[in-house]
C-alpha cells in the first residue's frame, strides 16, 4: 500500500516504512488504528471482536454447501428424471447464477419480521447474532439462513458434480456387480456409486474456498452479522465520512488470506484421505 497510496504515508521512507510494517503486523500482529471510526480503535481489537464470528459463518457455510450438495446430489441420482429432481437441479442452478447478497436480501424482503412481506419469526432477522457458544439456540437462529445463503453457491456446485461423476460411476464393474447381486437402486448409489465423487468435491473446494470467503463479505454486511469482514464496506469509504481506512483493508485481506491458505491445505489433506491413488504415490515417492 505504501507503494500504491504514497499520499497516505506523507514523509516517510518507503522501504522503512515497510519494514516497520511488516515487523508490526507479522511479530506483534498490530495493523495498526482504524480511523474510519471515531476515536480510531486498534484493528487488532475489530479483528478480536469479530473473528470468531467470521470463522463460524465460514464453518457453516462450508458445511451447508457440502452435505447438502451431496446429499441433494445423491437424491437426484435415486430419483433420476422425477419432476421433483429436475426441479431440484433447477433450484441449483439458480442459486449457482445469483449473488448472495441478492439472494440475501431478497430473503429479508420477503420474511423479515420487521419489513418483510410475510412475517417469519426467529430465523429471518438481522441485528440478531448470538455466539452459539453463548446460546446454541440463538446461534442458530442467527446463523442458518445466512451460512445456507454463503453456501447455496458451493451446494449448487457440489450437486452437479455429484450427479455427474455417480451417473458415470453407475457403469463400472463394481457398481454393475452390486446391481447384480439384487441390492437396491438406492443402495447402490449410496454405498458404492457416489463415493467416487466425494475425491473430486474435495478438489473443487480448494479451488472455491476464495470465492467462499469473498461471500462472507457480502453475507455479513447484508444480515449484520458482526465479524471482522462486515468493516471491509466501510474501509472501501462507502460510508460517511467516505475516507478510505488503508490499513484496515490491509488486515482484511491479510485475514481473507490467512482463511483461504487454511481451508485450502484441509481440504487438500481430505483429498488424500479420499483418494487412494494420492497416498499410494505418496509412499512410493517418500
């Protein structure tokens, strides 16, 4: 940034400046005040107050995009060429093509118990965040709809691919043998179709994990969910006084990268758990 914005560091040498930057933020985690706000609080201190609320939004999004993409995705496959499967697929591939603040707000429109259309209690309210570690019943309440909003887009994914890679597996030889044995359509997609897919769904969140995380932004400024990412809009100046708060950004992203690198190497150690053929060229290798 200092290379970027010089105006925001009038005085200062520059390759000084970094180093003093960098020794802050790596050794003594201070990124210095965010003076967005009055007062200009410590970024360290929003990062305190927020985090734990990024990373259960995270954590639940992940886990509404997976199991329920897989499982709709299994479902399909049972139900191949139902009415109720294609308009399944349908629904996936709606949620794949919206944003998530459309579809977020559009949801507070229509079920906000303060203005929307119809009213639905408990579930549909912003300003409403809770610690599950607090209350599990106010963390709930708070936290379904948007972790479903960040995930519906990982979901709808994970869904279409499920559906792909069972169909293809349907025609191998140990699929066709487990048919032959008398087991049911559905058992057989279960237990011996669909896990092919579960390697490659790995794969694909590794590679989504970024495009997760940029979500949480959006998700969190439309349900004011108070994590660290909900302070990105008004860093960006879209707020008044519009001053845009450099070094917050610069935690944002730092924080954003931090999500993304983790994510990525679990969901890099789930695809060698998975896949067989990764661990075997593992020991082959060591």
């Amino acid at each position: 940034m200092r290379a970027l914005r010089p105006e925001e560091y009038p005085g200062q040498p520059f390759w000084g400046g970094l180093r003093t930057d960098l020794d802050h933020a790596f050794l003594h985690f201070d990124f210095g005040e965010a003076c967005m706000f009055n007062g200009c609080p410590k970024v360290h201190a929003l990062w305190v107050r927020g985090c734990a609320a990024d990373l259960w939004l995270l954590g639940g999004g992940l886990v509404a995009g997976l199991l329920g993409g897989i499982g709709a995705g299994v479902w399909c496959v049972t139900h191949w060429g139902s009415p109720r499967a294609r308009v399944l697929e349908s629904a996936a591939m709606l949620a794949f093509c919206t944003p998530v603040y459309v579809v977020g707000l559009g949801l507070l429109l229509l079920f906000s118990p303060a203005f929307g259309v119809w009213h639905l209690p408990y579930f549909f309210d912003p300003h409403s965040y809770v610690s599950p570690l607090e209350s599990p019943w106010g963390g709930l309440r708070s936290l379904l709809v948007p972790s479903l909003v960040v995930g519906a887009p990982l979901g709808a994914m994970c869904l279409r691919l499920t559906i792909a890679l069972t169909r293809d597996e349907m025609a191998e030889n140990h699929v066709q043998t487990a048919i032959a044995k008398g087991l049911t359509h559905r058992r057989v997609v279960r237990r011996h179709a669909a896990p092919a897919a579960y390697a490659s769904i790995a794969s694909l969140m590794s590679v989504t994990i970024p495009a997760v995380v940029t979500n949480l932004v959006l998700v969190e400024w439309v349900f004011s969910i108070p994590g660290f990412f909900r302070h990105a809009k008004r860093a960006l100046a879209q707020a008044t006084p519009p001053t845009i708060d450099v070094p917050t950004l610069q935690a944002l992203a730092l924080w954003a990268a931090v999500l993304i690198v983790v994510m990525s190497a679990i969901a890099d150690i789930a695809l060698v758990k998975l896949d067989p053929r990764l661990r075997d060229d593992g020991r082959v290798l060591g």
